[in-house]
C-alpha cells in the first residue's frame, strides 16, 4: 500500500451556495452542479475527454470496432468526425486534437489538417500541439510545421519519449520510456520550459506519468510503481515538488487541471473507480455527490477532462451490468 494522506471529504458532501459558510473540509460548489448524459448514439462505448470554456465537449465513441471522433456542440448538436478517428484535446480556438485516418490530425473549422508524426496528445490556445514522431517527443505550429523537441531525461536505456501536453507558455509536459538491463520498463514524468533544458518530475514511487499542464506551470498526473496497479497516487506537481492528492486509500489518478490549480480524475472505493474532483486539494467524489443524479446502475467512472476556468467537468460513466460506457459533462459552477 502506498503511503498517501486521507480524503477530508465524506460520501455525505453537500453542495454549499457560495454566499454559505464553508464547513471545514468541504468543497464549496458558487451553484447546485448540473449533470448531463451526452448522446451516445448507436455506441455502447463512448468517453467524454476533453472541455473548452464554452462548453464544446470532445471524445471518442466506438461502433462496432471502429473508433469514431465526437464533438458534442453546446446546443446538443454532435458532430461524428469519420470512422479511425479520436479527438483528444481541444483548445478556445476550437482547434481540437487527436488521431485519424493517417496519424496526428488538427480540425478546425475551417477544415481538417494531418500532421507528419506518431501521435498528437494535446494543445495549447496559441495552437501549439504536443506529441510524438517515432518515439521523439515533437511539437506542431498552427501551420502545421513540426520541430523535434528531444526533450528526454538523457537516462542510460531511454527508449522513447512523447509530449503529452503543453500551456500557453510553451511549456511541455511528458514521459521517458527507460529500459533497465534486466529489460524492465518504467516510465518517468517531465517537463520541459520553453528555451529550457528538461527536469524530471518527482514522484515518491519508481516512476509515474504526467497528464496536463496549466498557465502557472502546474501539472496533474500519478505516480506509481506498477504500470499495472491501481494503487496510484494522484499528484499535483507545483513548481516541481509533487503534492500527493488525498484518497480513499485504495489509489488514485489525477487526469486534468484548471487555472486555479484544481484537478480531476478518479480515485478507488471499494474497487470501484469513481470520478474525482481535488479542489482547493480537497477531494470530492463525485459519484457519492451526485447520487441523485446518476441514473440507477451507473456509476461517475472517472473525469477526464476540466475546462480552465474549472466551471465544466466531463468523463465516463459504466453501468454496472453491461458494461456500457457513456459520456457525460457537469455544470459545476
């Protein structure tokens, strides 16, 4: 068992109006949240993963084995993105980020771009793009144009490296691969300033992974030591010292961050994964939460996704007995 703090907020949470004393320990919400199950179409495998400021909602939905890129519009309009297609990312641009048909792929509304490259992960509002090409982790200009970063930790049996995320700064975030003679692979988190050299991101276990990246430089992402484990620890690195987020005891993993430093993700109750809020570093489950709103059988899986004024959460929800997946967004505040 991993060494973590404990979670200061109970299953009973309750959702205080902003002008309401907060009670010690308790997250306080400026309105009631609003949950919303997003169109899933003919899907039974559908993920919500990533929000912009107005609300335009991005992910993934599978039919049948192919994986199929959404958009899901603030009007309830949805836009299907084409058959081997995942959008990932999206920026207040509306640029949003992923892979189709052909590899690392930019849609705007103007059109569609393909980028020469492996895989992109995210993006900024500038329209920078983070990721990879054939294990380098790279960088895209809005027009396209890509520049290798080689932004690894210069670690004897570094295999790989890819970019998963980057802030208005310039400011990169990702993971080395490194292979140790006995061939064990662990991964380990970094970032990367612009004009600067790279420096790992510390984690209290053997390695661990980096998600998101917001304005200030703060980042969310787990550590672990088993990439197979679920007893994670979801952390918060700030100015690079890692702060391990509070659970239940069980694991956790943090997934996105907003402005104010405020991160989604999951963590474990009972062995069963539920969406997670860290605000102002205090933990609200969200699936005990919003019980009232969840449809019965259904369980707030995980979020993936926050907007940056950490208004709009988004992530999965799984029913029980079937195992269907479904998309969801929350007005929190």
């Amino acid at each position: 068992m991993l060494p973590r703090p404990t979670a200061a907020l109970t299953a009973t949470a309750v959702f205080l109006m902003a002008a309401s004393p907060a009670m010690a320990g308790e997250a306080v919400a400026a309105r009631a949240p609003t949950l919303t199950i997003l169109p899933s179409g003919d899907s039974s495998d559908v993920l919500a993963l990533a929000v912009d400021d107005t609300g335009v909602v991005v992910g993934r939905s599978i039919r049948g084995r192919t994986t199929h890129g959404v958009i899901w519009l603030p009007d309830g309009r949805v836009k299907d993105l084409g058959a081997a297609t995942t959008a990932l990312a999206i920026n207040d641009r509306h640029e949003v980020v992923g892979h189709g048909p052909g590899g690392p792929t930019i849609w705007r509304r103007t059109g569609v771009q393909a980028l020469h490259g492996t895989e992109a992960l995210g993006n900024n509002d500038v329209g920078l793009v983070a990721g990879s090409d054939d294990c380098v982790a790279a960088q895209w200009q809005r027009s396209g144009t890509e520049t290798l970063l080689f932004a690894g930790l210069g670690r004897p049996g570094e295999v790989c490296d890819v970019a998963t995320g980057v802030n208005r700064a310039g400011t990169f975030i990702g993971a080395a691969t490194v292979r140790s003679p006995d061939a064990t692979i662990v991964h380990l988190p970094w970032l990367k300033p612009a004009g600067q050299a790279t420096v790992a991101l510390p984690c209290p276990t053997s390695q661990g992974v980096a998600h998101a990246i917001n304005g200030a430089g703060q980042v969310a992402g787990a550590c672990y030591d088993d990439f197979e484990d679920p007893d994670r620890l979801a952390v918060r690195w700030t100015d690079g010292q890692a702060d391990i987020l509070p659970d239940r005891g069980e694991g956790s993993h943090a997934e996105a961050i907003d402005e104010a430093g405020d991160v989604v993700g999951r963590v474990l109750v009972g062995g069963q994964r539920h969406a997670a809020l860290w605000q102002d570093g205090v933990l609200v489950d969200l699936q005990q939460a919003l019980a009232a709103q969840v449809p019965a059988g259904w369980t707030l899986a995980d979020a993936h996704g926050i907007n940056h004024q950490g208004s709009i959460i988004v992530g999965e929800m799984v029913q029980a007995q079937t195992g269907i997946r479904a998309a969801w967004s929350l007005a929190w505040r």
